[in-house]
C-alpha cells in the first residue's frame, strides 16, 4: 500500500486493521492519523478512543488494541516509535526480535473491523529489518519517502480548498519554489498569505509575505550572471548577506548549481531529445526538479567554460576554509568574477 492509497481510504471511511507508517514524510503521517481520529472518533471522546502507546509491552498493546470503541465508529491505536524497527542487524536474531516477528505475523493475519492501528516510525527503518518484512509481505508498510513536487502541489491545493484560501496551482507551484519549505511549513505560509490576500492569493503576495529560500535566491542570482545582468546579481546578492543568510552555504549552492553545469557537459548527447532527470538525480544527489530548473541554463554557458566557472568555485571554497580571507569576501570575489567571466 502506498500513501496515497492509505489516504484515499481513510478519506473514504474504508480503513481498518494495521498498517506501518515510515519514512521522511513526517508531516503526512501525522495527518493521516488526525484525519482518521476526526472520521472515526466524535469530538470530545478522544480520550477514551484513542490510545497511544510508547511501549514495547506487546501485553499493553494487545489490551489497547482488544477494548471496543466507546460510542465511536472505531478505536485508534497508535504504536509510536516501536523500538524494534529501528534494531541493529546484530540485534535481529535475538529471542526478543523473534518473539516480536511473530507476534506481528499473526497481527497481520487477524481482522480488525473495530480499530485502525497504526505503527508510526518516526524517519526511515532500514529495508531487512524482519518486522518491516512482515508488514511488506502483507501489504501493510506505508512508505513516505517519494514525496514529488507535484504531490506537494495537489496536497497544498486540497489544504487550501479546505480552509477556503484561493489560490491556483501555479500559484502553489511557486509558492513551493520560491521558498523551499516542507509540508509543514507551507501550510503555515498559506494561513498568513490567506490572512494577507483577504481573496485570491497572487504570486506577488507570496514574494511580499514570504521568505525566499537561499536556493531559490542563489539560483535567481546566478540566472542573473548567466544573462549579464551585473546589477540585478550583486542587488540578490547584497539582500541574501544582509538577511544574514549563511556565507558558506550560499558558495556551496553556488558550487552546487556550477557542478550540475559541468556534468551537463560531460553528459550532453546522451539522453537525445529527452532528458531522464531521475537517472541524473542519482548521478548528481541533487532533486530532480532542481536539475530540470538548471539544465537549459547550463546548456547557454559555453563549452569549457562550465569546468573552469566551477574551479572558481572550488578556490573560493577553499580560500575561505583555510581563513586567507574572510566568507563575505570569498562570496564577493567569486561573485564579481562569475560577472566578469
């Protein structure tokens, strides 16, 4: 099952039974479980209905999972950060991590008409560890892992529309560019664009109530140096230091987008008419979405060019480490040089 189909059928008052929730999309868990407990549970009664455990004791969990809901729909359990999932290897073939597979093993075989219960890991559990298995066997382990950009838009669009905030997703889709934020957050620039628009919420709102992310900032300025635009590159620059943005990660970004320039020389030819951007994510470590914004930049610089530009900034990196000169001025010098090149 993935995430999506777990939504779906909560959304959809269908879910019930087991399932285990990990992976990185901490914000995303959180609300399939709330979600749950407002479809199943009336409000006022959640005291009695919901139950979280942070326990081991595979007793106390069968004793919350076994009590019938209290006029309610359902019960919901919530098993948060069970030890054993986050074992080391050493650790897998012991007496207790035994006990505990096959415990889980005759969990998933059982109905639970009654009770949603949920198995929140909280960040990632490593792919052998033998109670996941359990899980993946019988299509019961909910990965929040691959989290696309598109999926961010379709969910802001479908939080927006439940608070009544007008906003269209293209919109959205820079909202999400232009500050870099994660689900969490979006959510709370939306409340304060929604309370700023007083109506429809228009990308000029978002540049004046919102913080533009580093990335988004440092590839606007070097967007800027790619078009010869002196003044407009030295104006981002000037308002990231004065916003005390950090010295060292902004010459790191810069090296960052100089490197994927310089692969795209390496590589160029290779995908034909069509880039694949995912193989180019694995090779690079850097989102594909990111890629996609930088290759046709990177494509306007000429040949050769690419891999000098990103020795430049190789020596300012170092320059700044080794302390012959101070981060402002590394970053200034680089940034002059990049103009003048």
């Amino acid at each position: 099952m993935n995430w999506q189909q777990l939504k779906e059928s909560i959304d959809k008052k269908e879910f019930s039974g087991i399932c285990l929730l990990y992976g990185s999309g901490e914000y995303l868990k959180d609300v399939a479980i709330k979600k749950a407990v407002s479809l199943y549970v009336p409000s006022g009664l959640e005291d009695i209905n919901v139950a979280k455990i942070v326990d081991e004791d595979i007793e106390k969990i069968n004793e919350a999972i076994n009590m019938l809901p209290f006029m309610a729909e359902k019960r919901i359990v919530i098993i948060d950060s069970y030890k054993k999932f986050y074992a080391t290897k050493a650790q897998y073939k012991s007496a207790d991590m035994i006990k505990a597979e096959e415990y889980f093993k005759a969990m998933a075989e059982k109905e639970y008409e009654d009770c949603c219960i949920f198995f929140l890991c909280r960040g990632a559990v490593a792919a052998d560890n033998p109670l996941l298995k359990v899980f993946k066997k019988k299509n019961l382990a909910v990965s929040y892992d691959k989290i696309t950009e598109q999926d961010k838009a379709n969910l802001i669009k479908e939080i927006a529309e439940s608070k009544g905030a007008e906003i269209s997703l293209s919109v959205i889709n820079f909202l999400i560019n232009y500050t870099g934020a994660d689900l969490l957050s979006l959510e709370n620039e939306l409340d304060k664009l929604q309370n700023y628009a007083q109506g429809e919420i228009k990308t000029s709102d978002v540049e004046k109530v919102c913080h533009a992310s580093t990335d988004y900032n440092v590839f606007n300025m070097i967007k800027a140096i790619d078009n010869r635009k002196k003044g407009e590159a030295l104006q981002i620059l000037e308002e990231m230091l004065m916003a005390g943005e950090n010295i060292g990660g902004i010459i790191s970004l810069i090296e960052r987008q100089y490197r994927v320039y310089a692969f795209i020389e390496d590589i160029e030819g290779e995908f034909g008419n069509r880039v694949d951007y995912d193989i180019l994510e694995m090779r690079l470590g850097v989102k594909s979405f990111v890629i996609k914004k930088m290759y046709s930049q990177g494509l306007k610089i000429e040949k050769g060019k690419r891999q000098e530009i990103l020795k430049m900034c190789g020596d300012a990196d170092y320059l700044a480490k080794r302390g012959r000169i101070n981060d402002a001025a590394a970053l200034e010098k680089l940034v002059i040089n990049l103009i003048a090149n």
